[in-house]
C-alpha cells in the first residue's frame, strides 16, 4: 500500500491532504491549480513541511508531479566522522 500522508480530520477537517475511503484525494484541485514554483515551496516550506520523504514522493507522484520529487524531497548527504 502506498505511504500516504493521512491527516487526523477531527483536528484538520479541511487538510488539502484528506483522502476518502478509496484513498483518492478529496482535494485534487487544490493541488493541480499550483504552478510547480508554489507546490515546491509548499511542500518544502509550508503545509507539506511535516510530512516524511516517502510521504512527499508519494502525494506527488499521485498528482503526477514526478519531475519535483528531487526538488522537494532533497537528500542531505552528512560527511563521515
């Protein structure tokens, strides 16, 4: 099954990242009216913030965002010790 972000709706009842029963997502539009600079600050520094790497690379690829993924899910690479 794939690692989607699931909001608590009690708390986030309007979350842009609420799926329904059948996991698709209840606010696509939100998403597909972004122009790629906005999802990409979104994601990185707003709402998507919290969310795990696997989580962001999910959601993109379901609103076929594919090509942001190295964008947004950047990988920090620690020096050794």
């Amino acid at each position: 099954m794939t690692n989607f972000y699931r909001p608590d709706l009690g708390s986030e009842p309007d979350s842009p990242f609420a799926r329904d029963d059948s996991g698709n997502l209840v606010r696509r539009s939100f998403w597909l009216d972004m122009s790629d600079r906005t999802l990409i600050l979104a994601m990185s520094q707003g709402i998507g913030m919290p969310l795990s790497a696997d989580e962001k690379r999910a959601h993109l690829i379901d609103i076929n965002r594919e090509n942001l993924i190295d964008d947004i899910c950047v990988q920090e690479i620690l020096p050794p010790e």
